[in-house]
C-alpha cells in the first residue's frame, strides 16, 4: 500500500473562536427555538468573527445559561460572523435558558483542494 499524502488542513484545519450573546426565550418541549446572533472574536469588543457558510461549528454555552436538558447547535448563516442557534428541548417540561448570555463559537474551516 502506498503512502497517501495529506494536506495540513485535513489534519489540523484552520479554528476561529468567537462569542456571541443570545436571547432564545422559553424553549418547550418537543420545540426547537432558532435565533441569531452577530459573534465577535476576544470578546464582546473585538472585531466580527469570519465564519461562513460552508464551515463546520461547535457551540459552548455558559455554564450561567442554563440550557440545561437543551441540545444547542450552530450553523453558519448567510452573512458573515452571524450564526443561527438551534435550541432543542425534549426534557417533557419547558426550559427558559438565561437571557443575554454567552455563547463561545469554535468554527473550522478545511481547505477545498483537498487531495484525495
């Protein structure tokens, strides 16, 4: 078998971390709550995160979310730096997370010439 050569990106790519502030509101059972929020990198001050469509996020709440029994999941949207969070609750009751608080975004993004 042959040596297969990789590029660095498929090994490590490369990582964006942000911030965001968000607000989702009452989360019910068996919904799903979608917001926006604009992100920025170093915190509420720094300048706007570079994410896009095509990259692949992680999503970190607070531990002051509480978003406890919630699936929280990010998407990249259509503008730049803005991503839309999917709260899901199928806890059997209603779940309210903590309004304005932080979410920590970590983007990846792979470069599309990988060989294969």
């Amino acid at each position: 078998m042959a040596f297969s050569q990789r590029q660095i990106n498929e090994i490590q790519p490369l990582a964006e971390v942000s911030a965001c502030v968000a607000s989702p509101g009452a989360v019910g059972n068996g919904t799903t709550v979608y917001v926006t929020a604009a992100c920025t990198i170093g915190g509420t001050s720094g300048p706007a995160a570079t994410f896009a469509i095509g990259d692949w996020l992680q999503v970190y709440p607070a531990s002051t979310a509480g978003t406890n029994g919630i699936s929280v999941t990010a998407a990249p949207t259509a503008t730049a730096g803005t991503v839309g969070l999917y709260f899901q609750n199928n806890t059997g009751g209603s779940i309210t997370p903590v309004a304005s608080s932080a979410y920590k975004i970590v983007a990846y993004r792979t470069t599309p010439t990988i060989i294969s």
